[in-house]
C-alpha cells in the first residue's frame, strides 16, 4: 500500500471512529452494561461448516446466498447451483434482495440470510424466504446473538454489528409450521424449515420494533439455542 493510501485509509478509520463515538453519545440512553460472553472463537465452528452441512443434505442442492459482499461463505459452500445476492459485492447478482425476490421464479433447498442487519428487512427477507424454499429446505440467518447493546444497535454505532436480527428469532420461535432453533457459533446462526403446508410468520413487529438489547438479555431463556452436536442431532 501506497503512503498516500495509507494516509487516506488513516483519515477514513479516524472519520469512522468519530461518527461512532458522536453516535454512542447520542444514543446513551440506550446503553445497558450487562453482555453475553459468547467466546464465539472456542467453538470450533462457523457458518462455513453450517451452510455445508445443511447443503449435503439435499441431492444436487440449489442454494441461495442473500449478502455476499467479500464472499467468505459464498465461495466456500460446496453446491455448483448457487445464486448470491448482494447490491454492492461479491455473489452473482447485483441487486437488493427486496428486488431479487421480486422477480425471481426459481425454488432453493438452502437460503442463507446475511444481508441488511435490520429487523425489518431481515423479516422480508424471511417471509420471501419461505416463499421459494423447496419442500423439506432449509432458511438460516446470521447474526443472530449480539453480545452487546453496542453489536445490537440500529442505527450502526460501533465496528462489530449484528443489528436487531435477533428480533424475528421471537417471531420465528412462536410460528405455525416453522420448526426454528439458533445455534450457537458464529454470532448465532438461526436455522428453521417448515413443518407444515402454511408456514406463516408470527408478527411481532408492535411488541418488539423498540425494544433494544436489555430486551434480548432478559428473554434470552425464551429463545431456542443448541450448541453444534444438538443442532446435528435436531437435523435427524
């Protein structure tokens, strides 16, 4: 790297650092001290392994990747029919996923949901999902377990962000012919499939679109979490 670029990629940092530090400050009221100490590291396990697993369940598998950006997961599921969907990088098709789903007429057995870390897309995403999954298919979403307000928060205010995805966990726990389960690697990895011919999204979106991280905290009990050898048994 270049010293100009390195000068520039200084002042960019710095600029970022002090939007968050401005933010931080304007949401204070948000903050809430106690945190989830996941040491997602101790695992031994992430999304790459996830999404394979879920992958070599399906004969000649067809998979849809929603957020792509630098392809870390993207290029690393083994399935040669996989479609990535992402508005800036990486994938095969450059667009929202709100537009994708739009126009799309193909049926996947694996969807991975990455994209826009908000509670309210995130739904859309789902509910979109579900429309196009393939009888017996499986939907997953990341990001699901912040380990604090700062990770939680929307908008953005620190380098590490899950956003509120956690919110549609409640919705997807508590709906009609949705079987659901978090695993607990990798920020927390939601996988559901249908149990049923009308899987229908519970909506939540009253009792939960304000709610913030000392919400997650203190229902966290309510939430279907298994560590990676539960989860493998939950396959079958």
């Amino acid at each position: 790297m270049s010293s100009q670029n390195s000068q520039w990629s200084f002042v960019y940092n710095s600029a970022v650092k002090l939007s968050y530090a401005f933010l931080r400050s304007k949401y204070r009221r948000h903050r809430f001290d106690a945190c989830f100490n996941w040491e997602w590291q101790k695992t031994n396990y992430n999304r790459i392994a996830l999404v394979n697993l879920l992958v070599s369940t399906k004969r000649n598998a067809t998979y849809l990747e929603i957020g792509c950006q630098s392809n870390d997961l993207f290029d690393s599921v083994f399935c040669s029919r996989k479609v990535g969907v992402d508005p800036r990088s990486g994938g095969t098709v450059r667009a929202t996923s709100d537009d994708f789903f739009e126009s799309n007429k193909q049926l996947f057995d694996v969807v991975f949901i990455d994209g826009l870390h908000t509670y309210d897309q995130v739904r859309r995403d789902v509910i979109n999902s579900i429309r196009f999954l393939k009888p017996g298919g499986f939907v997953a979403l990341h990001d699901m377990l912040p380990g604090s307000w700062l990770e939680h928060h929307v908008p953005r205010i620190s380098d590490a962000w899950t956003g509120d995805v956690w919110k549609v966990a409640f919705e997807l726990s508590s709906s009609t012919g949705i079987d659901f389960k978090i695993v607990k690697v990798d920020h927390g990895v939601g996988v559901f499939r249908t149990a049923g011919e009308t899987p229908e999204l519970l909506d939540l979106r009253k009792e939960l679109g304000e709610k913030q991280f000392e919400y997650l905290y203190r229902n966290i009990g309510r939430l279907p979490l298994l560590d990676w050898h539960e989860f493998v048994k939950w396959l079958g």
